[in-house]
C-alpha cells in the first residue's frame, strides 16, 4: 500500500512539473511571432548549413532570430557558428549564446564535443521541450529549428510543441532526395503546418577557376516537387567550397562574403520567407 501511495505521489508529481513546463512553453512562444521548423526527408542534404546561413541572413535583414539546435544525436550548430562555450542560466532559464545578433541554444555547448548521446526517444523529445520553455529567447520575430533528418520522435515534439508558422524542406535535386522530401512534405500537411516551402540545396556548381557550370546532382527537381506538392519554392542554393570551408571553421558564407552567389541566394530566400508569411 505505502508503494503505492509513492508510486502515485511521483505521478502526480510528474503531472505537475509537465503542467508548469507547458505553461512556461506556451509564454515563451507568445513572445515569438514566427517559429519555422527546418527540416528533410533524409540527411547529407546540407540542411544545417541552411537553416545557419538563413538564420543569419534574416538578422542582416534587421530582424531578431534565434536558432534551436534539434538535432539532439548529431549537434553540429556549434562548430557551424564557432561557438563551443557552455550557456550560463539561473532561476529564470538559461540564456542562449550569442554570436554576430544570432541567438543560438544547442545540446552541443552542453557536453564534450566527441561525447556521443545515446538516448531514447523520449528523453531526446524532453530536452526539445525545455529548450522551448527554459531557454530565455526574449523578444523574437523568428525563432528557427534545425531538426534532425527524417521524420522521427524529435520532428514529432518539435510540431506538437513549437506550433511552428512554417516548414521549410531543403533537398538536393536528385530522384533520390526528391522522394524522401515528399515524405516530409506530407508529413508538415498531416502536422497541420499553414505555410511549407522546399530550398533546392546543391543546385549546380560553377568552377571557380574556367567557369564552366556542372549540374552535379541536377538541377530544377526542387522546384517541379514544389509545384506538384502545392507547396511554395523558395530558391536554389549552389554548391559553394568557400561555403563548406566556412562551415567548417565556424564562419557562414553569409557572414564571411556578404556579396558571393551563395550569400545572394539565402538573402533572396530570406525575403521570400518574410513576403509568405507576411501575406499568411
């Protein structure tokens, strides 16, 4: 009997800390007027690349931004940003780090950087929900996920929770890509997502050196998949060297070379993203 009684203490204590955190969840996103989800059908497309450059490319717009870092097993925000400080908090919440007006929160500042998470589904969805309600984003006009490929527990948790304003899919042109990015694209219909657009990443390559230009992995699939979808495209993204250099010393493109192709192209689809939403 006494086991019992503990056993429905505990419940009822777990109960009550899930009310208080949604409470705090729900207060947070009043104070963020656009939640955009990132997010593909499969990985390799360059998807954190993206939704880094586009983060930065809507605060060079003059907006203020945040970026969650959801992708709990594979963090790579931090080395994209050059970030690897742990976030100081206290009684309120924890405060994210910020570099270059980006507000940034990851589980990657929080453990060793060769540390591997090795956690179920549901402690990963937890850790999602606190970075929503405990994270102190202040005043925001977007607030950016960058989840994790597929369409697993943490894209689930992120949709149920964020109430996200729009799904962005980023995918590269080939067949192969274009089939997975039809699962997501469903996937953000079923979750009731109003606004969802596709970024064709790895849009052709010029060669820095004659300038002969290669469709490496196609070009235009993106766009004929939005169009079938009845979804928005939202832009073309090359294949840029100087753009994976600088994510891999910690410096974006679009803060690096603010006049290159690449930065041009995320500062086009930034403005795009505002013109959508803007119009609801």
């Amino acid at each position: 009997m006494i086991f019992k009684k503990n056993e429905k203490k505990n419940t009822d204590n777990k109960i009550f800390e899930l009310q208080i955190q949604q409470e705090k969840l729900k207060k947070n996103l009043a104070s963020i007027e656009n939640r955009i989800v990132i997010f593909s059908g499969k990985g390799g497309v360059g998807k954190t690349s993206v939704a880094v450059n586009l983060a930065y490319a809507l605060v060079g717009m003059g907006k203020r931004v945040g970026l969650l870092d959801a992708d709990v097993t594979g963090p790579n925000v931090p080395g994209m940003v050059g970030l690897h400080e742990s976030p100081a908090g206290d009684e309120t919440g924890i405060f994210p780090l910020e570099k270059a007006g980006l507000k940034i929160i990851s589980i990657g500042f929080m453990i060793d950087a060769d540390q591997p998470v090795v956690w179920r589904g549901p402690l990963r969805s937890n850790v999602l929900r606190q970075f929503l309600a405990d994270v102190r984003w202040g005043n925001l006009d977007f607030l950016l996920a960058d989840l994790p490929p597929g369409t697993g527990d943490e894209v689930l948790t992120m949709a149920q929770n964020m109430e996200p304003t729009m799904a962005i899919i980023v995918t590269t042109p080939q067949e192969i890509a274009l089939t997975d990015t039809r699962r997501a694209a469903n996937m953000a219909v079923e979750m009731k997502i109003s606004q969802i657009g596709i970024i064709e990443n790895m849009s052709g390559f010029t060669c820095p050196k004659c300038g002969a230009y290669f469709d490496i992995f196609d070009s235009g699939g993106g766009e004929k998949e939005a169009d079938e979808l009845g979804v928005s495209f939202l832009g073309r993204l090359p294949i840029d060297m100087e753009m994976r250099k600088g994510a891999d010393i910690g410096l974006p493109i679009v803060l690096q070379k603010l006049h290159s192709k690449s930065s041009n192209a995320f500062k086009g689809i930034a403005e795009e993203i505002c013109k959508i939403l803007e119009r609801g």
